[in-house]
C-alpha cells in the first residue's frame, strides 16, 4: 500500500487554546479528506492523516511513528505537515528533488483560480523531518505568517484569531495537493 501522509499536531503550548499552532493543521488535514470522502473520490494511493502528539516537546510522536514505518518508507510519495498558522496562503514549500519539483509546480497550477500557486523551497516541519532527511519529498503550507508570532506560543492562541475564509483556502490547497499526488500513476520521484 502506497501513502500520502498529511498531518498537524494536536499538542499545543502551556497557555492559549493552540488554534494556530497548531488546531488550525489538524484541521485543514482533517477537512482535506473530508472534503475528498464527501466528493466520492478514491485515489490509487491511501491518504493517511496523522494528529501528532508531542511535537512540542520535541517531537516524540512523530519519532515514534517514523521507528515504526520506517520499514516501509519505499511505500511513501509524500509526506505534508501544517504547522504555521492558517493565513492567507501563497503556495506550499517543498523538500524533493528537481522532477518531483516540476511536478509540484503543475499540480500548483490546479489552483490558480484562487491565485495560490507558489512552490518555494524548503518544506519542512518537525514532524516529517524524519522522513524528508530519508529522501521522502515533502510539502508545508506556506502562508502569511506576519500575523503568526502576534500569537504563537501566548494566550492569544485561541479560535478568535482564526479567519474562516483563510481556513478553507488553505483546506483547498491541502485537499488539492494530496488528492492528485495520492491519485497519480506513479509515486512522487526521489532525489
């Protein structure tokens, strides 16, 4: 079985509620394949949500989950993580050698509608660091994060904050992203 992985954490800091950082990641990861189940679409691939747990303290539960599938990292297209706040988003990031890339670069495109189609560099995320320095590509969200340390890691980190509009485009961009690469004939190319 062959998995597209998306993913946030459900962990937050000692103070706020952790909307941003990060309830607004397990969200848009959660409403992604809603959205995908709800439209009657079944991709080649599986898509596999994982609710980290312990990021904040270093990433425990995403160390755990990678010592137990590791073994089966060859199976991995991609793997995503949200974990900077659900602003207005740009584009994504991503980590993934130069056909992947090109790849990402078209499957963007999708989106051009909502004029979010910007693939930068460097996606990342302590979560799927481990598999982005096995070779797995990898995608984070990247949005307006001028507004993000107003809250991060501080009591201002609650629902009030989040803007329902921004929320769903970057649901969009996460949907979108997982379901084509998930329902791709082949796997994402490694480096």
């Amino acid at each position: 079985m062959q998995v597209v992985l998306i993913s946030g954490h459900l962990d937050s800091w000692d103070v706020g509620q952790g909307a941003m950082d990060d309830g607004a990641g397990a969200f848009i990861s959660w409403e992604a394949l809603s959205l995908i189940k709800d439209l009657g679409l079944r991709p080649k691939r599986t898509l596999r949500l994982v609710l980290w747990t312990g990021e904040e303290q270093g990433g425990v539960g995403a160390s755990q989950y990678y010592q137990l599938h590791k073994v089966n990292i060859s199976k991995y297209s991609l793997v995503m993580e949200s974990d900077i706040g659900t602003f207005a988003p740009f584009g994504i990031r991503f980590t993934g050698g130069d056909k992947a890339h090109a790849v990402m670069k078209a499957v963007m495109q999708l989106l051009k509608p909502i004029n979010v189609t910007s693939v930068d560099p460097y996606g990342e995320g302590t979560d799927i660091s481990y598999w982005l320095q096995a070779g797995v590509p990898g995608v984070s969200l990247n949005d307006d994060i001028s507004k993000y340390f107003w809250f991060h890691h501080s009591n201002g980190d609650t629902m009030s904050v989040q803007d329902p509009v921004q929320m769903n485009l970057c649901a969009a961009v996460w949907t979108t992203v997982s379901y084509i690469v998930a329902d791709m004939e082949e796997m994402l190319p490694r480096n």
